[in-house]
C-alpha cells in the first residue's frame, strides 16, 4: 500500500470511529421482581420473551443491557427487602411483577422508573393516578379486571351444575386485590342461587380443611395470584382426591398440571408489549406519560381427563369456545 492510500486509511477509520462510538446504546440496567421461582418455566418463558424482544431493539445482554433478578416476591415484606438490593444497585428501571412489589417500591423511591404485570385495579389500589395518564414514576400492564370473578363462577357452574357453594381461596398478601374478583363472584352467585364464600389463606396446609368441608355440591375458585401458583400441585392434588370441581385463574399451562378450566389473559401476549416500555425509558420517556396498558385477550381451557375423573360431561358449547381443550 502507498503511503498516501495508507494515511487516507487510517484518518477514515479515525473519522469513523468516533461515530460508531455515539451510535453505540449506553449501559443499562434493570432490576425485576419475580413472584415465581428460578425453576418456574412460566416466569422462565416471560423472561425470555422480554429478552428476545430487547434483543430486537437493539439491548443485548452483556453488551449494553444488565438484569438483576430477585425471586419469589409474593408479600410486601419481602419486596421491601428485595426489592431494596435492586435499588441499591442503580437500575434505571425496575419491573415488578404483582402487586406486593409496586407497594414496596412505591414506598421506597418516587424517582426510579418502575413497570408493573400482574397488577389488577392498579388505580383502585393507588399505584397510578388514571390508566391513560398514570403520573409519577409508575405504569405498566394491568391484570384482571373486576367482572372475572363473575366470569370464574359461571363457568365452573356450567361444566358442574351439581355445584351450589364455592370457596373462594386466595392468599391477602400476593392478591390485596382479590377481593374485587370475590366481591364479582358473590353477587353473581347470588343471581344463580350459589353460595359463595371467602377463604383467604397464607399456608398452602390450609387448602385441605377448605376443600374437605365443602362435600359433593361444593366448587373452588383458585385465586389468580402468585401464591396460588406456587402452589399449584396441592391445589390440584387436592381436588382430585375430595374430587371438587375447580376453576383455576392462572392460565393455560395450568390445565395440562391437572387443572378441570382456567380462564386468564393471554400472559405472553402481554408481556410482549414490555420491551417497548422499557426502550422508551430509556431512551428518557417518563412512565407517568406512558398509559397502563389493559389486557385485551384472554385464554380459556378445559381438560376433559379431570373432567372424566370427576364424573362431568362437559357441554359441547363449553368445549366449542374453549381456546384449548386437553384430551
């Protein structure tokens, strides 16, 4: 190479870099609060679906993009003590996923950006001000709303009409908000000649003297929430054996652990819209600015081998509009 074609070289590669270097996405880190475990394939799933869409938006781990992660968040002690480490390690924003975190946090700072999932009546419950303008440092993606209670009882009615009284089992410390769905529930049972009652619990020992009391016409709602699925197996265990029919508000993957219906939002179909939140912030959108999202479809799913095993025939109509239907 000439000396002069070497030197034109090097000054273009000078000139280049320095452009290459502003174009390059600052170091970010977020902090997530999990209410599921490590081996949680669905909270597993979520993450990295999140991931895959940072990915697209040009936030790579390791490269530009840091995540810490703080597991099994299912009471507002434990986010205050959890979700201090995040803080303490300056994330630029930090989900949390259920309603015990936003609490915590909501205590903790006014100033870092904070996105939720898994939050129902976020207004009602005092996180944001409206849904289309939250205000302060908190938005996100809205959970179940009111009327899914109601929505819960019909349908365990309809796949057992021999049920006449409900427990309504939740845990107060993952699901402050169970009683709008209870409260739905209730009135709707009221309509249908259907007592139900409300059994809020902390210790997954608890479920078997609710579910043995209620005898051959009783039914269960299980709680969407995340002490409910941390303890799924019991759940389902146990209205096996009492043979109850029960309606489970956790999703789809649900019904393939043994789970008679689940009625949900469509979970992933949500989470795939918290990558854009977190691009906006960090690119300096406020979360007060950006509107709480609010869940538009949801996943219904019936399995036919619980429903043999307790003795139902499950009405064609109910199977026609199932999402899923499991042989």
């Amino acid at each position: 190479m000439r000396r002069r074609d070497f030197i034109k070289a090097i000054s273009g590669a000078a000139t280049a870099w320095p452009l290459a270097a502003r174009a390059q996405k600052p170091m970010r880190r977020i902090g997530w609060l999990e209410q599921g475990h490590p081996d949680d394939p669905a909270a597993q799933a979520r993450i990295a679906a999140v991931k895959a869409d940072l990915e697209k938006l040009g936030w790579v781990i390791g490269r530009n993009l840091q995540i810490d992660y703080r597991w099994g968040v299912t009471s507002v002690e434990r986010a205050q003590q959890l979700g201090g480490e995040l803080l303490s390690l300056s994330p630029d924003v930090i989900l949390s996923a259920g309603s015990p975190g936003v609490k915590a946090l909501q205590q903790a700072t006014k100033t870092v950006p904070i996105l939720f999932i898994f939050v129902a009546e976020p207004v009602d419950q005092g996180f944001v001000e409206t849904l289309s303008h939250p205000g302060g440092n908190i938005t996100g993606f809205a959970y179940l709303e009111r009327p899914i209670g109601a929505k819960w009882l019909t349908l365990l009615t309809e796949i057992a009409p021999r049920v006449k009284h409900v427990a309504y089992i939740f845990s107060p410390q993952a699901a402050p908000y169970a009683h709008f769905y209870y409260e739905a529930a209730q009135a709707a049972g009221q309509k249908l000649g259907i007592q139900v009652g409300i059994d809020p619990l902390t210790d997954p020992a608890a479920i078997e003297p609710i579910v043995t009391k209620l005898g051959p016409d009783g039914g269960v709602i299980f709680n969407a929430d995340a002490f409910i699925n941390n303890n799924q197996k019991v759940a389902v265990d146990l209205a096996a054996r009492y043979r109850i029919p029960a309606i489970y508000g956790n999703g789809s993957a649900s019904a393939k652990a043994g789970c008679l219906i689940t009625y949900n939002l469509d979970v992933m179909a949500q989470v795939r819209q918290i990558a854009p939140y977190f691009d906006q912030i960090f690119r300096g959108a406020k979360p007060g600015d950006l509107p709480v999202q609010q869940p538009t479809k949801f996943l219904y799913t019936i399995n036919l081998s619980t429903a043999k095993a307790l003795g139902l025939a499950v009405p064609l109509t109910m199977q026609m509009t199932a999402d899923e239907v499991i042989e």
